[in-house]
C-alpha cells in the first residue's frame, strides 16, 4: 500500500444517493482477488451499454475525468454487501478519495484498510460542492489526511474525521498486518529478556 500523500485534483461527481457495492462492483466481477483489472468494471452497468460500449454521457468516460482522484457521491455511499471489491475498483480506476456525507459502515472500513480515503462532509458543504462542480467541473480540491483537511474550489478548508490507528496507517502506507509486523523488533526484545528472567 502506498503511503498516503497531500494532493490536488479534479473531482469526478455522481450525485446520487444509496450507491451500493453492487453498481461499484457488479457481482459477475467479483472472481477476481487483487486490484489488477478492477478499475476497468468500475461502475460497469453505469458505464457501458449492454453491447459493451462506453456510455455516452456517463461522467467515467469523459476523458476529462480520466485522472480524477477524488469521487463526490451522494449519502451513503457503499451500502450493500461487504464486498472489498468496491475500493479495489475504485483504487483501480485511481481515485484515492470519495467525498459523501456518509458511508456504509462496512465499504468504509474495507476502503481504510485498502488505502482509500473516505471524506465525510456536512450537507451545507456537500451542497456547495455539488453547486460549484455544476457551474465549474474542472475546478479542483486539495485533500491533507495529515491535518484531516479538504481544501474547497473557493480556497475554504474544511475538517474531516478519521480515527487515529486508520490515519496512521494510511500516512505509513502500512495495512493491518504491517502495522503489528512494525514491532516485530519490540516482540523479540521482549521475548529475550522474559526468556532471561524465567
């Protein structure tokens, strides 16, 4: 997993509300156990007809977006089934980021242990967003996980919450199983001096 850095991007808006695993991810995809090909099913029954061809229209086949980082849906965002293929694909298409004014519990602890940032925001500043992308779709925010901090298009900063362990872990570029792996060298201290004190 990479580490987690301050960065600037456009932002790609699909404002609708309750989006499940399910559109993230469709089931048929799901045979797969790593992000290799996932961003290309990203949204797959949104974005392409049943003939396979892109969707005209659909925000993920404007070549504008192809390089955009960050997400802004509608409230919550990733219910449905605890699929972790829903961040893989999200990370697979690049976004590091998706904006909402919830999540589902479940997508929202499998996008922090993947290494996707899920931003939560008021509904004044979600409204705002969804109002400037609509007049401006090119304008961009900054995202700073470090000082929990999302940049708006206006130059306002907003604060966003995130528990401390999934912060240190992103800011690490460390999963789970390499944060407790980064002791390993405290565990053996301590098992040589407990071997000597027995």
């Amino acid at each position: 997993m990479e580490k987690f850095s301050q960065f600037t991007s456009k932002v790609a808006v699909i404002n609708a509300n309750n989006i499940d695993t399910d559109q993230i991810i469709p089931a048929r995809f799901l045979k797969g156990t790593d992000l290799s090909g996932m961003g290309e099913n990203l949204f797959a029954d949104w974005r392409y007809t049943p003939a396979g061809l892109p969707e005209a229209g659909f925000i993920l086949n404007d070549s504008r977006f192809q390089d955009a980082k960050v997400l802004l849906a509608g409230d919550n965002f990733g219910c449905g089934s605890s699929r972790e293929h829903a961040p893989w694909a999200l990370l697979g298409f690049g976004f590091k980021a998706v904006i909402s004014t919830s999540f589902a519990d479940i997508f929202r602890n499998n996008a922090l242990k993947n290494g996707l940032l899920p931003i939560i925001v008021d509904t004044g500043t979600h409204t705002a967003l969804l109002d400037w992308f609509a007049e401006t779709p090119m304008a961009e925010v900054s995202v700073d996980l470090e000082h929990q901090t999302l940049t708006l298009p206006d130059g306002k900063v907003v604060s966003f919450p995130i528990d401390q362990f999934s912060k240190t872990c992103l800011l690490s570029g460390m999963d789970e199983l390499g944060y407790l792996l980064s002791f390993l060298g405290k565990v053996d201290e301590y098992e040589k001096q407990h071997s000597l004190n027995l």
